[in-house]
C-alpha cells in the first residue's frame, strides 16, 4: 500500500476531509528557549484542527479547514499560509469587527507554557449557522476538537449542531484539552458529552485522567462507550484504538524539542491511515511517525518525513519498529 497521492490520481472535485476550528498568529522563539530570552522569533500559523490539515495535504489528501478570521494582516498572512501548504481555505470567513487571535509559545525546562490573546476573536464568532449543510455533508470525513466549544456559546452551539444533526460524513473529535480555556469542572462533563457523539476520538492518557479521573485505556473506553473507535495515546509509551477489539503500538524513542503539536501530528497520521484502508496497527503507526516529526521542531507542524523513510519505516518488523529512535542525532 502506497502512503502518498500523487496530483494526476486526483479525480474527485473538493476535500475529503474538512477540518474545522480556530487557527491563530504564532508566535515562537526561533530557538527552544524560554520566550523572554530569545531574541529571535517566528511568526506562523497555529491551530489544532489546521494543524491536522496540513498534515494531511502533505500526504496527498484533498483536506480543507473552514473558520473565521479577522480583516487584518495577521489573518490574511495565517490564511494564505495554509493555502501554500495545499489546504483548501475556500471555507474561512473574514470578520471587519473581530481580530485575528494570536498566542505565544514559550519554551522551558518543565515543559512549554502558552499564552492566549484570543478573547473575542473572529473565530469565536462562531455559531450554529456557520455553514451549510450541504457543504458539511461533502467530505467523507469532518474533524473537530475540545477547543470550540470553549471559545464562546455560540462555538459551543456550533460544535453540537454539527455532532448531533443527522450527517453523511463520519467525525472525528480530538478532545484537546485546554486548561486555559476553561476549568476542570466545566471541561470535564461537557466533552465527554460531546465526544459521545463522534465516531472515532482521540485522547491522551494524561488528559483523560485530569477531565475524568481514569487510569487506562480501558477505563477511558467505559467512560466513552459510544464512539466506534476510542484512540487512547499514552505519551511515550505506546497508542491504543479500542473498538472491536484492542490494537497496541509501542511509541518510537524521540529526543523530543518541543511537544505542542504532537497530537495534531499523530491525529492526521492516523486518519491517513484510515481514509486509506489500512487496518489499525499501520495507522496508529502512522500516527506515531508524524508525531515524533513533529516532537522534533518548535514550530506546530514541519515538513513530512522523507517518502522513502516513511515507507520503510512503516514496513518494519516488530523488533526493528521498536528500536526506531528519532532525534537530532539519531
């Protein structure tokens, strides 16, 4: 099986995936040091639900992102970004009477802090009535996050309309987490409300234990029992899908730089690998791939592996699979 799409086998008009949710001006330290010390920064987009397209059209899938932004420079240039990167951006709406939102990476030894200038965004104008359902109905899949419903009542009206109207495209929902966005209390009944909905969803352990209070995949299946797949990923550890049945991969060992991101890295992994036909183990493989690519830079998303590499690795026996190794000197 092939992992890339070349242009000329393009044969059907639109996406097949359309991803949906706020994007942001980031910025980061050039270099992965604390963000009062760097002298140098760069300015790019972030944004969960466009990190996974962006992923997803460097392996050759037709992927969009619809959302909002401001009329404003920092808006104009995140859009056009993306567009560069082979997203469909035909979907996202400019604002004259909101901002572009921005936030701020800052690296340090206990892990990288972010810090949100977002309130009152265009994006988090939002509301039920965004698109269509025609448009909604077109892609063979629609991805959504946690992040959303937190962004204002009516983001919070728009992701459940989008969950629970009767829908064609199946959705995929990362629960994404963002303390900084709302508290514990709230977050932790409202998106497992909502990730209810959804067919396949995605979860880091760690999160999973801060909303709900569990400690395995298996427990996190219980509390969500209604998905059809439930992908469960354990930081450097290992990922599970439990659906049917259970299906384990081992994380590859990476010196990691900086970890946002990660996720959004391993999501579009996986669901390449789904939108291909692959079974289980070869797209939480995938995933793993992706994310440790991303684990390696500070900026959101990087340039995919090498074609070659990515082929090779995915083709690996267990033993070798499990002495992979990524870093900057691996």
């Amino acid at each position: 099986m092939t992992w890339w799409i070349e242009e000329a086998d393009v044969v059907e008009p639109g996406p097949e995936v359309l991803c949906l949710g706020e994007t942001m001006s980031l910025v980061s330290p050039a270099d992965p040091v604390p963000l009062e010390q760097a002298p140098v920064f760069t300015l790019s987009a972030g944004g969960a639900e466009s990190n996974v397209a962006i992923h997803l059209a460097a392996l050759g899938h037709r992927v969009g992102w619809a959302s909002r932004v401001g009329d404003d420079p920092l808006g104009r240039r995140m859009v056009a970004a993306i567009a560069a990167a082979g997203v469909d951006t035909g979907l996202v709406e400019v604002r004259a009477d909101a901002p572009t939102g921005v936030y701020f990476k800052d690296p340090g030894p206990q892990g990288t802090r972010v810090h949100y200038y977002r309130a009152g965004s265009a994006a988090s104008t939002m509301d039920a009535d965004f698109l269509p359902d025609e448009l909604l109905d077109a892609p063979r899949l629609l991805h959504l996050s946690g992040i959303t419903p937190a962004l204002s009542a009516g983001c919070d009206r728009l992701i459940r309309h989008l969950l629970t109207r009767e829908r064609r495209a199946r959705i995929t929902f990362d629960v994404n987490y963002r303390p900084a966005l709302w508290p514990v209390e709230q977050a932790g009944p409202v998106l497992r409300e909502l990730a209810q909905f959804a067919d396949t969803v995605f979860v880091g352990l760690d999160e999973a234990n801060t909303l709900w209070g569990v400690e395995t995949p298996e427990d996190v299946r219980k509390v969500l029992n209604r998905p059809s797949v439930v992908v469960v990923k354990d930081g450097a550890n290992a990922a599970h899908a439990l659906g049917s049945e259970t299906v384990t991969v081992p994380a590859p060992k990476v010196e990691v730089v900086e970890p946002v991101g990660a996720g959004d890295a391993f999501a579009a992994g996986f669901l390449s690998g789904v939108l291909r036909g692959a079974d289980v183990a070869h797209c939480l493989r995938l995933g793993h791939l992706l994310a440790a690519h991303s684990l390696l830079s500070t900026e959101d998303h990087t340039a995919s592996p090498d074609r070659e590499d990515l082929e090779r690795w995915l083709s690996c026996d267990e033993t070798r699979w499990r002495a992979l190794s990524f870093g900057s000197r691996a």
